[in-house]
C-alpha cells in the first residue's frame, strides 16, 4: 500500500469505502500556542459536499480553538485507522449553530456510528470544509 494524496471530492471507491465503515477518529485542532490537540471524536464525511463533520458541546477545548482562530476558521485533520489502513482529511473548520445543520450532522452520525446521540442543548457541529484526503486505504 502507497500512502496517496487525494482529492477529498473523488478520493477514489476504497476509501470511501473505508470511511463508511465504523470507526473512532481523531480531530486535531491547534491551540493557541500552535501546539496540537488530539481527541477522539466521531466523524461523518460528505464528499460530494467536500465537507466533515464533528458532533461537539459548545463549552469543549476543541470548539473554543476552532472559535480561537477567527471566522476564517482553523486548520484542523481528522484521521481514522484500522491496522495498516488510515485516512486522514484535512481542512478548515468552523463553528455552526445552525439548528438544522447539528440536526442533519446528528442523522449523518447516527447512520454511520448506528446509534443516536443523546440530546444535548449545548451541541454544535464543527464543520470542516476539506482542502486534502490522505491515506492507505
């Protein structure tokens, strides 16, 4: 397997594949200082919109990073792996409040972690609008 840069709107069948099935992700953001931050987060991904999303609560450290970085938004990579295969996507991201934007990114997590978050008043969505797909997948 060659780790391949991909374009995130047509990476290609496996990878999509690959992102369809069930897994953990990571979301990196940058703090204040420049320094990375890590977390485990559920990840849906929409290429024909060329767009990620991440599920979060307003009061997280990594919603106040993205929010840090002013309304260009933050540079941030989202990555998932399963034994020798990984896909990250990288973009920027930004904060929406957006009452049927968090409902449709709800239903796009339930489909794929097959389960439905508990309601939760301070949710938001990260929305990362993707510039890059990398990976063996």
């Amino acid at each position: 397997m060659t780790t391949m840069a991909l374009d995130p709107r047509d990476p290609g069948p496996d990878y999509l594949a690959f992102w369809r099935e069930r897994h953990v992700c990571t979301l990196t953001t940058p703090r204040p200082d420049g320094t990375p931050h890590v977390v485990p987060v559920g990840v849906t991904y929409d290429p024909a919109a060329g767009i990620a999303r991440v599920i979060a609560n307003k009061h997280s450290q990594k919603v106040a990073h993205v929010q840090a970085a002013g309304p260009s938004g933050a540079p941030v990579a989202v990555c998932q792996l399963a034994g020798r295969r990984w896909a990250t996507l990288e973009g920027r991201a930004v904060i929406r409040t957006e009452a049927e934007l968090i409902e449709d990114a709800v239903r796009r997590y339930a489909e794929r972690y097959e389960r439905t978050p508990s309601p939760n008043p301070d949710r938001v969505l990260i929305e990362i609008t993707l510039t890059r797909a990398l990976g063996r997948a």
